[in-house]
C-alpha cells in the first residue's frame, strides 16, 4: 500500500471509550482522505472451548456478540461519513495483539482510553497501553472533554524531543495542523540542573539562559524541515522551564490533540514508553498520539 491507501485502524468492543474512539476516526479518516478499519479481538474460541470441556452452560456465543459490536460501530461509523471507505474485521486474538497485527501496515491506529471489563479505577485500560507502548506506527489514544474530540480548540500541541529522537513526532504534529487547519502549539520543556545553580540569584541566571538558549535552538532544529514541506502551518514556538510531562499536561487543556514521540529499540519486547507519553496517556485533557522514533 502506499501511505495514503494504509488505512486508520481503530480498535471496537462496544464500550463509550471505543464509540469515541470510533467517532474520533471516522473524522481522522476524512481529514486525511484515508480508508477506515474496524477491528474486534476476542479470544472467545479459547473461552467457549473451556465452557465446553467443562460441562458448564454455554454462554451466548462471544462471536456473535462481536461481529454485532462491529456491526453497530460500523454502522454508527457511515451516519457520521458516508464518504469515509469503511472495512471490519473479527480476529480471535488477544484484544492488544489483534489491534497491533493491524497496524502493521495502518496510517495510524486508534483506541478509546479505556475499554469493555476495564475497572473504572483504571486511568487508562491496559490494551490502550500496551498498543501505545509497542506499536510501529502512530497510535492515538481517544480521550478529554468535548471541546477537545471535537477540534474546538483549533490547536495541535507538539511535545518537542531532541532533534534526531522526536523527528517522526514533529512531522505527524506539522501534518495533523495543516490537515485540521490549526495552529501548531510547539513547546519545549528545559530545566537547569541544580548543580549548575548558585545560591546567588544574579550568577544563577547564566546557567538558566544557557540552558533556555538551547532548548531554542533544539526546538528550531527540530521544526525546521517539516515547516519547510507544510509552509502554511502556522505555528507558536514555546520554551518553558520545568518537567516536560507537567508542562504538556498542562498545555493540553488548550490543545485538540497533542503528539509526542516515543523510542522503538529493535528486538526490544515490552513497553517502551518514556515517562512523559505514560504521564500524558493518563492525564491529558485531550487525545494524545505517540510516534514511533525507530532507533
């Protein structure tokens, strides 16, 4: 597929997160002229075989019960679009496993925060997780307040790394601004070691402005060339001195989406999520995508 065929995947079970997840998609799909895919996973085979063996009573088939969940989502889905080209799939796999085997050719794989059989104590359920930690390719977890699903703030939020480890997540934020018609919120948390400090105010400032200086430069570095392939993105460039994933969570309440990046380590299993997408992906007040930097 070329990268305009790959289609958004988004992940259903029937749960309010994934409707939003739904919603959420079907609206990325148009934006991007982009294909849709529906994707249900569910081990029910392994579950009906055990009933089974067991001599206990079957349950309703755990089958049936997804291809209608699918079937709802994907109606729901062409009342919201009827342009958006729409596919569904039902794997009997693990829920994570089947969201991430689809998105291995996917523009972009989508989940609500948290999903059916989730304890609400949850800030985010664990297939969300674990498809943000280990997924190829930009995964957008759907979640915030109204104003937020629905593009009101006119903002994209960019957590800018370091050039050359958040350039993939650079050039999503540039791409989703300029498809959205947004302005690109670009901002770049510093902070001061505290052994560069000095009890004196006055010598403690050159420390300060050394390191504000180069958060500057790492930020102009990082923008420059996918400014330069989307020239009518408008963007606001922001240094801020603190923790990177306080300062986001903050700026995210005034942001329709805000993107990060994340490392991915080759033959590296597990999560591999940085402490300020984890931070982000349980407290931000919009939805968050985290791109891949493949090493």
């Amino acid at each position: 597929m070329t990268t305009t065929e790959r289609p958004l995947v988004v992940g259903v079970d029937g749960s309010d997160g994934s409707l939003a997840a739904v919603d959420w998609a079907v609206d990325e799909a148009a934006r991007h002229g982009v294909p849709l895919r529906l994707v249900y996973g569910s081990l029910w085979e392994r579950y009906e075989s055990l009933t089974l063996l067991g001599g206990g009573p079957k349950r309703p088939a755990e089958r049936l019960v997804s291809e209608h969940v699918v079937a709802a989502a994907a109606e729901r889905a062409r009342r919201r679009e009827p342009g958006v080209k729409l596919f569904t799939a039902v794997h009997a796999q693990d829920p994570a496993e089947a969201l991430l085997g689809a998105a291995d050719d996917a523009f972009a794989l989508v989940t609500g925060h948290r999903g059916r059989g989730e304890l609400k104590g949850l800030l985010l359920g664990s297939v969300s997780l674990a498809v943000a930690a280990r997924a190829h390719c930009p995964v957008i977890v759907v979640r915030g307040d109204r104003a937020a699903l629905t593009g009101g703030h006119g903002r994209v939020l960019l957590g800018a790394g370091e050039p050359g480890t958040g350039d993939a997540a650079a050039r999503f934020a540039v791409r989703e601004a300029e498809v959205r018609g947004d302005t690109l919120d670009a901002v770049r948390a510093w902070r001061c070691p505290a052994h560069e400090s000095a009890d004196v105010a006055v010598l403690a400032e050159e420390p300060a402005r050394y390191h504000e200086d180069r958060a500057i430069t790492q930020l102009e570095e990082l923008l420059r060339d996918p400014l330069a392939a989307h020239p009518a993105v408008t963007v606001r460039r922001t240094t801020v001195e603190g923790q990177a994933r306080r300062v986001l969570v903050r700026h995210s309440a005034a942001a329709d989406l805000v993107v990060v990046g994340a490392r991915r380590r080759q033959g590296h299993f597990g999560l591999q999520l940085g402490r300020v997408a984890h931070t982000l992906l349980h407290h931000a007040a919009c939805p968050v995508a985290v791109v891949p930097q493949e090493a």
